[in-house]
C-alpha cells in the first residue's frame, strides 16, 4: 500500500495560521439553525440530496473490509475532504473521525474492531492546522458544568502544540494492548491552506 504525500521537509515560507475559537451552547443564539432561502432546515435539503442520490444508486457490491487494508483517524473539520486528499475511493478505508483527530478511547474502540473484525492492518492519524481545539482548555468542562449542572466525563483533549498531539496519538495506538497491528502507524499535519500533508516524526 503506498500513499503519495509531500515529504517531511518542505521549503521555508512564511505560514499564517488561523485557528477557529470554540464556545460552548450558552454563547450562541436560539435561532442559530441555518436555515434554506425555501424555509427548509439543512437536514431537509440533505434528505432531499439523499433521495436524488438513491434514485441513481447502484450497489457496488463491496465487502466491509476496506479494500486498502487501512484506517484513518482525523479531524472532523469540515476543511478536510480526506478521500480528496488521500486519493481514496469508496470502499479503500475506514474513517473515523472526531474533534481534533485525537486517539480517545472510543477511537481505540473503532480501531479495535476496524483491526480485529474487518481486516485492517494500518494506520493513518491526521491532525491539521488551525484547529479549534488549539483554542480551548479543560475549563470548556467546567462551563458545561455550570450550563447544565453536570461535568462530562470526557475531557476535552485540547492542546498547543499540534505536531506532539499527533505524537500522543502515534504513542497511544502503538501501545495499546488491544490493538493487534501497530507496526504500520504513521501521523501527519495537513495544511489546511496548501492541502498538503506533512508527516510527523514520532522521534523528534
């Protein structure tokens, strides 16, 4: 399995980064829902697409076992169109994705399964500039407490420093008892700019 990606070394410019800044519910309007110009929600018009794109379905037959053998873990940024990006079709992974791309336990949960029931054996983790959850802290735990009257159980997993959170996350499935396949795990940034992928050293 080869994927094509910039090497580790890219030449010296200049990087402007904008990092998206996250608030909690309380901060936003009531009427925030985007709305369509017909009056139809956004999960209408999304139906609607569905019903259109059913009407010119074919089955393509595929197993579950992605044909590449491989699982990507990333962000769930609306910026990152991940097929786009790895040159992958439908059928080549798994993806899973969450806020920040971060190896949580529902990631190893994924992963787990991915590997040991549906053939995986590599893994892929994408972490990508201008995060939101470069913005937050812990704190965003406790003004949902104070919000709802209840602190989540999960932690937010913020961070400051982008290419040593891909790190973690390298370190936590490498070391992870459950997962059988952990020769094969390589992190990256993707620009969210450029479009490019910069691969991180787990070494460095």
């Amino acid at each position: 399995m080869t994927f094509f990606v910039r090497p580790h070394s890219v030449p010296d410019r200049a990087v402007t980064t904008t990092v998206v800044p996250m608030t909690t519910s309380a901060s936003l309007p009531a009427d925030s829902a985007p709305q369509a110009s017909d009056g139809r929600s956004v999960t209408d018009r999304l139906v609607e697409a569905n019903r259109q794109y059913a009407a010119e379905f074919v089955d393509p037959g595929m197993d579950a076992r992605p044909v590449l053998q491989v699982a990507v873990v990333a962000c769930m940024d609306a910026r990152l169109d991940l097929h786009a990006a790895l040159g992958l079709e439908l059928g080549d992974c798994h993806t899973i994705r969450n806020a920040g791309g971060v190896v949580t336990d529902d990631t190893i949960r994924s992963l787990t399964i991915s590997q040991r029931a549906l053939g995986t054996r590599a893994v892929i983790l994408i972490h990508h500039t201008g995060c939101g959850l470069e913005s937050l802290t812990e704190d965003f735990r406790h003004e949902l407490e104070d919000e709802v009257g209840q602190r989540p159980a999960w932690a937010v997993e913020a961070f400051r420093d982008v290419e040593q959170d891909v790190r973690q996350s390298m370190q936590r499935v490498r070391t992870n008892p459950f997962l059988p396949h952990t020769d094969d795990v390589r992190g990256f940034v993707f620009d969210v700019h450029t479009g490019l992928l910069r691969e991180i050293d787990p070494a460095s």
